[in-house]
C-alpha cells in the first residue's frame, strides 16, 4: 500500500524516467536522425509539464525521502518549462546531450521535494553530473576546460554539503529535515550542540551558493557559461537555479524553519552582496556569454532577498520571477545560439540590426526585459520581488537592489547600442532553424504577455504558495 501510493505521487518523475531510458535506445538507433531524438526528448518534457499540472493538488510523503506538494509540483513546472526551451534551443545536439537534459530534471525534480540529505544528495550528484555531462558535450577546448573547472567545483560544492550533513546527524542522529525542526537544537542548552548545528548550518549554506552562484562562490559562472554551448549556458542559468531554490525552501523552512533569525539577516545581506558583485563585473564585459554569466549572478541576488524576508508573499513573488527569469534569459541565449557560438564578442552585435532585424529585435527585447524596463515582463517580476521585500520593512535592501537595477541598465543596453547604433563590422546570416524560431517566439510571447498581464500567473503562484 505505502510503495503504491508512493509511485503514484512520483508518477511525473517516473515519466521522466521513462523517457530517459526511451531517449537513450532510440539514440543508439537512429545515430544520425537527432531530431528524432529531440522530438522524443520535448514530447515527454511537454507530457511531463502537463502531469504534473493535473496532478498539483495532490500531497503527501513518499518513501520517507521527499515531499510532494502543490509548491514543489510548481517548481517542476519551471524546470520543465527551462528544460523544453534548453531542448529547443539545443535541436540539433547530438542525443547524449538530450538525454542529459532529461536526466539533469530528473535530478531536479526529486531535489526540490527532498526532505532527507540522503535523497538530496543523490539528486545534486545526478543533476550535476548530467550538468558537467551536456558542458563537456560543448564543441571545442573551452568546453572541456569548463567541464573541468564545473566538476572540480560542484565537488567542492558536495563535499561541503555532505561534511554539513553528516554534523547534523551527529546532533540529530537522522538524516530527516522535519527531526530538525521538531528537535530545536538552541532548546537543548549545550554550547557544543549549538556551535556544532551553526558549523553544518553554514557549510550546507557555502555548499548551496555554489550551485545558485552567490558570492563569494560565483567566480566560476562566467568562465563556464563562455565555454558551454549556449544552450548549456541557458540551461545552467535557469533550470539549474530553479532546483537550487526549490531545496533551498525545504532547508529553511522544513529543517531550519525554527532558526529564521538566524538564516534571515544573513540571506538578505548575501543577496545584496552578491547583486552589486555580479552587476559591477558585468560592467565592462565584451563577451555576451559572459556578461550573462554575470547577469545570472546579479539575479540570484535579487531572489535571495525574497528568500531572506521569508515570507509567503515573499517567496510567491520569487517563484514568479523565476518563471519570467527562466523565459527571457533562455530567450536571450536563443538569439545568442543563432547569432553564433563563436560570434559571442559584441563586435559580432555591431550593425546587427541591419544584417538580421529580426535578431537584432529580440535581442532588444529580451535585454530590456532583463534589465526590468516596462512594459515587459522583467520590470513586472522585479516590481513584485521588490514590493514583498519593502513591504516586510526591509526598505534599505530595496533601495540597493533598485540602485543595481540602474547599473544594470548600463551593460544590458551595450548590446542593443551595438545593434542599433552601429554600422555592421562582421556580415553574416544567423541562424533561424524551426525549433530555435520557437524558442525565440515562445520567450518572445512570454516577455510581452506577463509584462502586460501577469494578474493570472501571479494568482496561480500566490494559491500555490499560500492555499
């Protein structure tokens, strides 16, 4: 009976599963039919987004090991969602590389309802290795070399986490994040307990801003995302960070839910920290790919002050800037795939408009939407993010994230300059491939449609986060 009701709330992962399996044979069949692959690989994606929509309302516990709800089935949405454009950005990819994609949310997905270390653990080490897997994939020596430097890191990262954990079950003596909160460990009134719990506490915390790219464990955010094909780069950028948050809300509330003073401040500070860090490096560089490096790296500062409010307004209006996040960056790094992977110097932009217009268009409009300008669906998701954070009285912090806003502007409006003020150094044709076409379109409708009337995503975000 438990083993049956438990496939049965993990019926969108075992769909997953069997796609993964379906995805890998098929691929050994028809080596040079990829497309056949990418259609697979998108219709269970696709299929997958769609269960889990029908099945958001259903609850409960499984195995012990993760916790399904309505908040977390939202979370897989967004890592559907990234992962479907990543696949149609990524169409002509070899089928390793898809199988891959449907791997790394596999990962995801069990990582944003674990509820013990241990299926935590599992979950990062599979999503990051079928991350390090779809880098290593990327044409040339720069994506060898950005595997390398991922994989050193990400082990870091897990290690880190791992060290975290295994201080808390000495405390605790289980790996279960509700033990945690039912057993305070500041109640127990031993030093050596309290100074143990703060050392995992904070070690899982440096673990976890690796893979949301806060400082100081960023720097290895542009230098992959300039070797990963850009597919990869979009891929890590979104889907990546949506799964790091969707943990994030089980560690906070379900295991540390009772330490909010403690994890509050220190999240509010992180994220102002790591924005203006992100933000300033951006300022004066001439590689789009990294720039957006940098750009990702600034909005995860953003997210983190919702987190660090903690509450359910704050973290509804989050969840609501990562769908509109994950739709123009992937949106962004569609036209940067179609302008070319070795074209990522912005003396490729220059004149752009001219040579290819409708490029140049979206490149404009997913940059204005980035750096938050009306009327698209950037500037909706900030002033949301923003207001729940000024309304917990943090006005300071909304001030700072406002004042990187403004800088921001400076190096999202370089490139479009480029576009449209310049006349054209480098001639060339970019790419507009049918599945790529609809990745640029589905962003495209997307950045526009929330910017002009986001009321009913924002209620679909707001009745999942607070029933």
């Amino acid at each position: 009976m438990e083993l049956a009701k438990g496939l049965s709330l993990l019926l969108p992962e075992l769909t997953v599963s069997a796609g993964i399996i379906l995805v890998l044979l098929l691929d050994v069949v028809v080596r040079k039919e990829k497309w056949i692959v990418a259609l697979l690989s998108l219709f269970f994606l696709i299929g997958t987004a769609i269960l889990t929509y029908l099945r958001l309302n259903l609850s409960g516990e499984a195995f012990g090991m993760v916790m399904v709800s309505p908040l977390s089935r939202t979370f897989d949405i967004v890592i559907l969602l990234g992962a479907a454009l990543t696949t149609l950005i990524a169409w002509d990819r070899k089928g390793e590389h898809h199988f891959l994609i449907l791997s790394a949310v596999l990962g995801g997905m069990i990582l944003v309802k674990s509820i013990n270390f241990i299926s935590f653990l599992l979950a990062l080490e599979l999503f990051s290795f079928a991350v390090i897997g779809q880098i290593a994939l990327s044409e040339g020596k720069l994506g060898v070399e950005a595997a390398i430097k991922y994989f050193i890191l990400s082990v870091l990262a897990s290690t880190l986490i791992v060290m975290g954990a295994a201080i808390l079950y000495v405390i605790y003596g289980s790996f279960y994040f509700p033990i945690a909160y039912l057993s305070d460990v500041f109640e127990l009134k031993s030093l050596s307990n309290s100074l143990l719990f703060i050392l995992g506490f904070v070690l899982i915390l440096a673990g976890m801003g690796f893979k949301l790219s806060a400082v100081p464990f960023h720097f290895w955010t542009p230098e992959v995302f300039r070797g990963a094909h850009s597919a990869v780069a979009g891929f890590i950028a979104t889907v990546s960070k949506a799964a790091a948050f969707g943990v994030l809300i089980n560690l906070l509330f379900i295991a540390f839910g009772r330490q909010i003073a403690l994890w509050s401040e220190f999240l509010l500070w992180l994220g102002a920290f790591t924005m203006i860090v992100g933000n300033l490096a951006a300022l004066g560089e001439r590689d789009i790919k990294r720039m957006l490096g940098y750009s990702t790296i600034a909005h995860a500062g953003y997210i983190l002050l919702a987190f660090g409010v903690g509450t359910g307004s704050s973290v509804a209006s989050a969840l609501f800037y990562l769908f509109i996040y994950t739709i123009m960056t992937l949106g962004a790094f569609a036209v940067v795939h179609a302008v070319g992977e070795d074209r990522t110097d912005l003396n490729y932009y220059k004149g752009l408009l001219k040579t290819n217009p409708f490029h140049a268009a979206l490149l404009v409009i997913f940059l204005v939407s980035l750096a938050g300008i009306p009327p698209t669906a950037g500037f909706v998701g900030k002033f949301y993010l923003f207001s729940s954070v000024l309304k917990a009285g943090e006005v300071g912090f909304v001030v700072w994230a406002l004042i990187n806003g403004v800088i921001s502007a400076y190096y999202y409006m370089r490139p479009v300059f480029y576009a449209l003020g310049f006349e054209p150094e480098h001639k060339f044709e970019a790419k507009l491939k049918p599945a790529l076409f609809l990745a640029m379109v589905v962003g495209l409708v997307g950045v526009l449609y929330f910017g002009i009337a986001p009321s009913g995503l924002l209620e679909f975000v707001r009745s999942v986060v607070m029933p």
